[in-house]
C-alpha cells in the first residue's frame, strides 16, 4: 500500500517537475513548427483589409522542387559555404588550442585574447568591417596587394570568387569558437594517459596522432556538429557583403527564405522551403547525434 | 544633406505663410500623430520639417525611424492588426501597390470630402490614386496617398571634366555612350552602372521605356501581359549592358547605391544613373571631393523616343484600423507638408520636394541647381512595376538580368527567361495574360 503510495507521488512529483518545460517546449518549439507545416499547405491573400486562407495540399512543395532554381542555388552554396568554412574551422582551432595548450601565463592570456577576439563582435559589424576591407576600389586589402606590387582582386564582386570570400570572412569569425571548445576538451584530458605515454611515443606527431586525436574525438565530433548546424543559419553576414550575388553565387537558403517570406510576403512557399531547411538540419542533428552515439558504444566495448 | 540655410528673413516669411496655409488646411486638433518612417538620407530634412509643423500646429509628431529593411513588415505589422500602431505611414514605391491593394488604407477624401491632389503636386506616374477594378494605379481610382519624397532617377555627371573636354549633357545614350569614352581613363570610370542584384531592376527601367520598350503591355487598363522580350527590351538590355562593362568597373554586377554613391563621391566615377537624393552628400565637401562639381541631366533615352526616369519615391497614407481624429490629424499634417511654402523650406533643409514649381524659389543659388533636373525627370517618373505582385516579379527579373550583366547568359536568353517567370508568377496569381513570345 506504502509503495503504492510513494510510487503515485514519485510520478506526480515527476510529471510536476517536468511540466514547466514541456510547457515550454510545446509553445516554443512544438506548435510553432506544427504552425509553420500548416502554413506551408495554405495560401494567404489579403483583400479590403482581411486575410482569406486556403488550403492548397502539397502546392508550395511542388513549386520549391519544380520552380525555385535560387532556392536550390542556395541549398547549393550552403552547403559548399558550410563544408568548406566548418573544415578550415576545424583545422585552424584546432592548431590554435594546441599552440595555446602548451603556453603559460601572460602569453597565454594575451595569445587567447587575440583568437577569442573576432568572436565578440556582432556579426554585422564584421559583415560591414570586410566589406570596406575587401573593397575593389577602395578597400584596405587591395591597397596592401597594389603596395607589393600585385594586381587588385574584386573579392565580393567577381562571381567566381564571391562566395570563397564570404566563406573566408566565416572562418576568421567562427574559428575562434572551435579554439573556445577543443581547448577546453584538450584541457580536460586526463594528463596521466599522457604521463604513460611517455614511454611509447618518440614524437609530438605520435603523441598527436595516438593519444590526442582519439581522446579528443567526442569533443571534435560536438564541436564539428554544433558549427554544421549553425553554419546553415548564416545570414547577416552574408547579406552585408554581397547581398547573395553577383547573380547566385553567394544565395544562401537563409536568403530564399527572408526574400519569400518576408520580402514576397508569400507566407505559404516561404513555409514550405523553412520546413524543408528544418527537416534538413534534423537530420543533421541525428546523424551528429548518432556518431556520438557510435563511438560511446565502441568504447563501451572496448 | 544640403546645406540649411536658415535665413532669418525667410524662415519668419515662411513661417507667416506656414501660419495661413494651416489656417486654410483647417482647424487644428491636438492630437499626436503616430508616424512610421525610413531612415533613408532625407530624414533629418523632414524632421526639420516636423519641427517646424510643431511650431506651428497643436498637434505633435511622434516619429517611428526603422531602417529601410524593416519597414514593409512593421507597415504589414500594422495595417494587419485590429488598431493600428501608426496614423501615417510613409510607403515605398516599391511596396506601394500591395498596401493600396490590400483594402488597408482610407481613401484621403473619405475623410475630407472633395479633397484632391493639389495643383503642381507631382503624382509620379499616377500613384496617388489605385483603382481596385483595374487593379492598377489611376488617376480616376481612390486618392490613397500623397507624396513626401520625390526621389527620382537622375544623370549625375562631372562637371568640370565636361567643360575640359568640351561636352555637354547628352541627350540620347549614343551622346553619353560617346561621352563614356571620352571621359574613360586609368583614374576614371567613364561611366558607372548600379547592377546589384537588388539595384538592378530600377536601373535598367528608364533604359527600357525610353527605347520604347515596356514590362507589361497596358498596365494603366490592367494588361499586365509580359512584353519585356522584344526589340526594344533587347536593345535596352544591351546598351544598358554595354555602358556598365566597356568603361564601368570590372564587375558591375555588384555595384549597389552605396558604391555608385561612393565612386562618384570620390572622383572615380564621371557619370552615373542615380537617385537625386544623393545630390546633396555628393555637394557636401564634408562628404565628397568633387562637391560643387557635379551637375544633374535628364537621364538620356533613345533618339526619337521619349525621356524617362524610374519613380522611387516615397507616399505617406493613413490607416483604416486608427481612430478618425487621428486620420484628421494626420491629413493635416500632409496637406500641410505638400504647400509649396513647405515644400521651399523642405529643399532649404535637404530634402527632395514632391511639386514642380519650386524652381524658380531658389534661382540663382548653385545649392539647388538639381532642381531642374529633378524636375525634368520627375515629370516622366514611371512605375516599373505597379502591381501587387511587384515585389515577387521584381526579383525574378532582376536575377535574369543580373545574370546577362555578370556574364552568366546572354541578353537574349536573359529577357526570355526573366519574362517566362513574371508571366508564371502572374499566372499563378490569377491575371489573365497573353504568354510572352520568344526573342
């Protein structure tokens, strides 16, 4: 009778507990994507001040897949953008934590100062800060080219160049968050592998390669996964510096969205090409989600 | 800005006059006026001229200052909801169409009967009025707005490089393709086209009326059938494309207001089409190295056809959803803002005027000699795209047409496509349209 009892009021102390934040999630993030699905099977015209909604099926999925070639372009671009920012991302943190691993005191201090700074500036100012550096005209790069002798480069301009650029502006901005997280994991390591090891490895590069490398992997895997994700909601940046052309080179899925959306007011397609970018990036999140799992259950059974 | 003369004389002057014209205008209520406005380079002039009407009337202002990005969705924000947050609400060209559309506003004589645009207000191809049967801007449809910001389209060009080598402003684009390569050389763009992507549209449209060409083919009776693809769309693109590449910059494909703007600020550029609006940084010395050296010419058109420049000015309209003293209030303050007293002191203050018999105010006085030219133009202002679906159309054509600038297709291909996805669009939105033919 007592363990039913206990039982009874262990679940509704749970339920209880948990309710606020299921509370939470359910208006925050449940019924706005259930929201945004409705929206995407429906049409809104606006006639003598009323909105009239109606209901087209699959319509707006039809027209994103048959009739979006900028959209597509964007899917496109991001990923080119997220692959290649997220790797030099990746190397460049990556080399940043070790240099500042084996550092101490003021150098140290002042060394992390340098590489954390890009991160503190809000993304449209960066965008407006490299779009005058990267200026054909009169941007500080050029001029520092033309002083050494080399030809000027239209950087935002040339549709060839354009979105390596962009993507150039991306890994000076986010790197230093990669820095931020594998330093942290490269600190948290336990040193006595290390002190072990002493005796098997003979170089830096062994030590990297057999013990660093794989006790640092989960924390390379979240960080990779986190600047993935994010890396497909770059926005501000972009349309600072090149407003997602010349033509399509630098359009962005982001972009097709406000454009649609916003711009176009046309709610029902700018629904369907969100829900399609929310579906894309969770299955992203599993497939993070599952590598993490993967290598837990590896190393559980090793 | 331009520079602000305040000149103790004709500020008291005006005020007299500023006096009697709200006299007439009608009996003042003290009411605040909930205004919702575009940081947009003309600000601090109509802010000069909130000031003043402050001075004058009961009423107050309260200004809503958004950046340019945001204001269609706090104006849809507000006409959307049940009680308005704005009782005036200044509206792109761009834009304009959909709110006339969409049922929002208050025709301006249902809340003064008999009301009409003033005489010698400029109406920038009919925009003050819409008619929801033709689904089309018409001077005999509802009065839905007036005019605040008369920024319109104009040639700038040098004028002090024209007088050395002996040219003057052209009158066709074969007089300012000639004058493009004469001015051509290592320092200097002879001619410098704005062809972002987001830029490229209002550009291009007084090279296509004024070869003759068109977007629709009768919009001002509701035809809205795509007629971009033909030969005068082809030979509009071309020359319009052959000024921005032989002696522009190496992408001009890129270039928006901003970077027009700066090359002619900074003696790179001799000429270019832009907004008058940007007459007064580009004569400000604190802003520009060639102040008092740019002059303004009508924009060229096609020997034996007829001048035009692109309208992108701005109207203030009032809400359905505020209370009718605030509409009250609010017309007060426009019919007050488009007298020609107002106006004087609007252009003293570095605004762009919306009437066309300010000339001869400032005759004589080298700060305002834009005004013919912003006159000139003005009066051959023209939507390019006066419908509700403007915005969407807007931007598949400009990605077609950016993309023949930036090499990506020819002109040829470029018209065809851009005028196959405006007629899609159309169709998809219930007109009835002829399908565009294939160049």
């Amino acid at each position: 009778m007592q363990t039913t009892s206990t039982g009874r009021r262990n679940a509704v102390w749970r339920i209880g507990s948990l309710l606020p934040a299921a509370l939470l999630l359910v208006v925050l993030s449940i019924y706005p994507v259930f929201n945004l699905i409705g929206l995407s099977l429906s049409e809104v015209h606006w006639a003598d001040g009323q909105s009239a909604s109606t209901f087209v099926g699959l319509d707006n999925y039809r027209t994103v897949f048959a009739d979006q070639p900028v959209y597509w372009a964007g899917v496109r671009n991001t990923i080119v953008f997220a692959v290649l920012a997220v790797t030099f991302q990746m190397l460049l943190g990556f080399c940043m934590a070790l240099s500042v691993q084996n550092l101490k005191g003021v150098p140290r201090a002042i060394l992390t100062a340098i590489f954390l700074l890009p991160i503190v500036i809000p993304p449209i100012v960066i965008g407006a800060m490299w779009r005058l550096l990267l200026g054909r005209d009169f941007g500080m790069v050029n001029a520092l080219l033309q002083a050494v002798g080399l030809p000027a480069v239209d950087f935002l301009g040339n549709p060839n160049i354009a979105l390596f650029s962009v993507i150039g502006v991306d890994v000076w901005h986010w790197t230093p968050f990669v820095f931020l997280l594998l330093l942290t994991g490269l600190e948290s390591l336990d040193q006595e592998v290390f002190d072990a090891a002493r005796f098997d490895v003979t170089s830096g590069w062994q030590r990297l390669r057999y013990i660093t490398l794989p006790l640092m992997l989960p924390t390379i895997i979240i960080t990779l996964g986190l600047r993935l994700i994010l890396s497909f909601k770059v926005f501000d940046e972009i349309y600072l510096l090149t407003g997602g052309g010349p033509g399509t080179s630098t359009e962005v899925i982001n972009f097709s969205i406000y454009r649609t959306f916003f711009a176009q007011d046309n709610t029902g397609l700018g629904a369907a090409m969100s829900v399609l970018t929310l579906g894309a990036v969770a299955v992203l999140i599993v497939v993070v989600n599952g590598l993490v799992r993967l290598r837990r259950r590896r190393e559980a059974k090793a | 800005m331009l520079g602000f003369h305040h000149r103790k004389g004709r500020w008291t002057r005006r005020l007299l006059a500023g006096a009697a014209a709200l006299a007439l205008a009608g009996p003042a209520s003290a009411e605040e006026i909930r205004l919702l406005i575009s940081q947009s380079p003309w600000l601090d002039a109509f802010i000069a001229m909130v000031d003043e009407y402050e001075d004058q009337s009961d009423n107050t202002i309260a200004l809503d200052v958004t950046p340019f990005g945001g204001m269609v969705e706090k104006t849809r924000n507000s006409l959307r909801a049940d009680s308005g947050s704005y009782d005036l609400l200044a509206l792109n060209s761009a834009a304009l169409a959909e709110f006339y559309a969409g049922g929002f506003l208050q025709p301006l004589d249902a809340i003064e009967p008999g009301l009409t645009v003033p005489e010698n207000v400029l109406t920038f191809g009919d925009s003050t009025h819409w008619s929801a049967e033709k689904k089309a801007f018409d001077p005999a449809g509802q009065l839905l707005g007036l005019p605040i910001n008369g920024n319109v389209q104009v040639l700038y060009y040098r004028k002090d490089l024209y007088e050395a080598k002996g040219l003057k402003a052209p009158e066709t684009w074969e007089e300012l393709e000639a004058n493009t390569k004469a001015l051509k050389d290592d320092k200097t763009y002879g001619f410098v086209t704005r062809g972002a992507k987001d830029s490229i549209l209002y550009n291009f449209t007084p090279y296509l009326f004024s070869n003759g060409g068109a977007f629709f083919k009768d919009p001002a009776n509701g035809d809205y059938s795509v007629v971009l693809n033909n030969a005068q769309g082809l030979e509009a693109l071309e020359t319009y494309m052959r000024l921005a590449k032989e002696s522009g910059v190496e992408n001009p494909g890129a270039v928006a207001q901003a970077e027009l703007i700066q090359l002619l600020a900074t003696g790179r550029a001799a000429q270019a089409i832009g907004v008058i609006a940007a007459y007064a940084s580009l004569n400000d010395p604190s802003n520009s190295i060639v102040a008092g050296k740019i002059g303004t010419a009508l924009i060229p058109a096609k020997a034996g056809e007829s001048h035009s420049s692109a309208a992108g000015h701005w109207m203030a309209s009032i809400p359905r959803n505020v209370p009718a003293e605030k509409q009250a209030a609010a017309l007060h303050f426009l019919k007050w803002f488009v007298t020609r007293d107002a106006q004087i002191d609007y252009v003293a203050a570095g605004g762009v005027p919306v009437r066309s018999d300010l000339a001869d105010a400032f005759e004589g006085d080298e700060t305002f000699d834009f005004l013919p030219a912003f006159s000139a133009n003005a009066a051959v202002s023209q939507m390019n795209m006066p419908l509700v679906e403007g915005i969407e159309l807007k931007d598949v054509i400009s990605l077609e047409l950016n993309r023949a600038l930036i090499g990506e297709i020819s002109a040829k291909d470029a018209l065809n496509s851009a005028a196959q996805k405006a007629n899609d669009v159309l169709v998809k939105a219930g007109y009835t349209v002829t399908p565009p033919g294939q160049l």
